[in-house]
C-alpha cells in the first residue's frame, strides 16, 4: 500500500495570505464564500498519512497530538503523528503536511497559504513511511482516530490498480472494516481515487463507504492521470488536483498544481518556496473534499447530512447540474458554498 501522489470564478481575496492568488483550488470549490456560514471551527480532520511536521509556521495551532503506527517497534501507536517518525529522520514524508494545509492551514496571518476550513483542527496520523505503509498500520490508524475526535478522516493514499480485489475476494478487509467502523462511530471518510488513469477508483476507496475523490485541472476538466471516480456504491466526487504537467516531462508548471504546505525547508527549488509546494494527484484532491466535510460538521450536522450535503451540491463541469452522477466526474466538483447553504 502506498500513499497516492496521487472552475468556479475568482474571489476577491478575504485574506492576507500571499499565496492566495494561486490557490485557484479553493476558488473553484468555492471555500471563500462559505465562509461566511462555516470556517470549520470545532471539527477535527484526521490525516492518516506521512505524518505532519509539527514546527511548520502555518499550521500553528492547528494541529493536535496524534498517534504514530509505523516503525514502533513494540508498543503501537509509539510517536504523536510527526511526519519524522520513530527513527528521528525524514525519509521522504513532506506529503501528509501538504495535505495538512488545504484542509485547515491559517487564515489571515500573513503568511503562506490558507485552508478550506481554516478553523478546523488537524490530527495526524502516521501510517506511511517513505510514502508506503501496510493495511494492518493504516487500518489501526482509522480506528485510532475515530476513537481519538476525529469527525472527517482523510486518506490520500490507496493501493495499485487491482488492489481492490484483496478486499472484494475478502483476503484483505481490514482497511474496508476500520472505515465502517468509523462509520459506525459517526465519521466520515474521504479517500483518493488513485492516479493511474483507470476507470475505477483503487482501494480503499472502492469496496468501502469511503467517498472516492477525482482529480479536476485549473479549468474544472477531469486530470488525465486521475482514476475516473467510479465505484460500487456510486459515492464519489471530484475536486482540485492540479494538471501534473511534471510527471510528463514538463518543469516550470507549479501553478497549474496545488499549493499547501509542507515541512519547513523542504519546498522544491523549481517552485521557489522554502516551506510551500506544488503538488499533484487525487491526493491533493481528496483534502479539499475533507475541508468541506469539516465546515460542514461544524454546523452540527450529522455523517450522513454531511455525506448528502456533499454529493448533492457537487456540480458536473460543462452541464452545471448538481447531484447528478457521471461517470466522468462522480457527483461532481464539490461546491463548499452550496454544500453549507445546503
């Protein structure tokens, strides 16, 4: 199992964030004007992932003490979520910070980047060591943080295409349990279509009551890396995952990604940030969906209003329509305006 690397108008900015102009992904799901009735103040995110870099300067506040199922060597959880691990040492973990940061990075700090839900609180959760990790680790991890106050669980990770049959022939449950599990406790998960450009979304997200996320460009059009988001019990949307121009050989595009996050130093020197990046894939996707979860808990709905809200105010590009299924886009791309006037 491994972590997946894996439009709206324009807002005028509501924020001093520097980075606010590129984040066209929060302007396509339309975070800004939701604000106004949620910045997702009293929900909590888990980010069961890589681990979060604990010092980095826009997520101060933000994150609470986590649990750490990777590399313990006796007693499990044995760390607090940071993305160093037990062994002290980054070893390739930036994404769960970035992930991180479109979920619930400050607001209005003057600094960096902000999140779709800018109130809400990040648990991290560490499952993936140098962006693999094993189902029994990741499964004890979502059950961790359904125990632990989580309301959303973010998984930007999954398996290889074909993975889904572990589950399906029953020979490995044990993701699919710990989100009903979850479920069961009155979480929502969300969790990343994979980035091989296949018709079904990879586990978990598709033998689970996960919703799958997709991948949408700068312009709101399907990413041609992202597994159309199908699957069985038809749960699934799309968000902003950036055109990943640089697996194909084209450098210089970092706008045309994602912006967040990422532990302090660690920027690429082709995007020219110390403590930002730009990255694609239905992992950056899928925490735009978490975000909206998160403001939508934090009006006091339920699991299932959540989920409702979410699939039924998404909006397929090109025909406007809201809460209709394509196979192309899932529900659609998720409107965090709508979903909270919902």
């Amino acid at each position: 199992m491994g972590a997946a690397m894996v439009g709206g108008p324009t807002a005028q900015a509501a924020t001093n964030d520097p980075l606010y102009s590129k984040l066209w992904g929060l302007q396509q799901i339309h975070a800004e004007q939701a604000w106004s009735k949620s910045t997702g103040a009293g929900a909590v995110v888990a980010v069961v992932d890589t681990g979060i870099d604990f010092s980095q300067p826009d997520l101060q506040g933000q994150v609470l003490q986590g649990a750490t199922f990777t590399g313990c060597q006796n007693t499990r959880p044995c760390g607090n979520g940071d993305f160093r691990g037990p062994d002290g040492v980054d070893n390739g973990d930036e994404h769960g910070t970035h992930v991180a940061g479109t979920i619930a990075a400050v607001r209005g700090n003057g600094i960096g980047v902000v999140g779709v839900a800018p109130n809400a609180k990040i648990l991290p959760v560490k499952v993936l060591e140098n962006g693999s990790g094993s189902s029994e680790d990741i499964a004890d991890g979502i059950r961790w943080a359904a125990d632990h106050g989580a309301n959303v669980i973010n998984m930007s990770l999954g398996s290889t295409p074909g993975g889904q049959l572990l589950s399906i022939t029953g020979v490995d449950t044990a993701m699919k349990d710990a989100i009903a599990y979850a479920r069961s406790k009155g979480v929502l998960t969300v969790a990343a279509a994979g980035n091989s450009s296949t018709a079904l979304c990879n586990d978990p997200a598709f033998d689970s009551v996960a919703i799958c996320v997709g991948a949408t460009d700068q312009r709101g059009l399907h990413s041609w890396y992202s597994e159309l988001p199908n699957k069985l019990d038809l749960k699934s949307v799309s968000a902003p995952g950036g055109a990943g121009l640089s697996a194909l050989g084209l450098p210089g595009q970092c706008d045309e990604d994602i912006w967040s996050t990422v532990p302090v130093g660690t920027g690429s020197p082709g995007c020219g940030q110390k403590d930002y990046d730009a990255y694609a894939g239905t992992s950056m996707a899928t925490p735009h969906v978490a975000g909206v979860a998160a403001l939508l808990f934090a009006q006091g709905r339920t699991v299932d209003q959540v989920e409702n809200a979410i699939l039924a105010t998404a909006q397929t590009p090109g025909t406007g329509t809201r809460g209709t299924y394509t196979p192309l886009y899932g529900y659609g791309v998720v409107d965090a305006a709508a979903a909270v006037n919902s």
